[in-house]
C-alpha cells in the first residue's frame, strides 16, 4: 500500500509539472514574471534554444 501511494504522489506531482509548463507556455511572454511568494517563489518564463542544458 506504501508503494501504490507514493506512486500515486510521483503521478499527481508529474502531471501537474506538465500542466504548470503548458499553462505558462500558453499564456506567458518571454521573460514574463509573476512573484507568487514574495521573492522566495516567483515563475519566470524563458525558452531554452536547442536540447537539454541549452546544448544545440
């Protein structure tokens, strides 16, 4: 049951990264910020030109 549950948490957690990125890349400008908590948390959206790390 342990194992079930933190499968589930992995999932939830996945899906709403995925749904967080779509949303931004919907309704965002490039270099768009939204502070959300203060200065601690804050969602910046930039592209990343080319593969993982910015490596082309």
């Amino acid at each position: 049951m342990k194992a079930r549950n933190i499968i589930i948490l992995i999932l939830v957690i996945l899906i709403a990264e995925q749904a967080l990125k779509f949303y931004i890349k919907l309704n965002y400008y490039t270099g768009e910020e939204h502070k959300i908590i203060g200065n601690w948390f804050r969602i910046h959206f930039v592209e990343n030109e080319g593969m993982a790390w910015g490596w082309k």
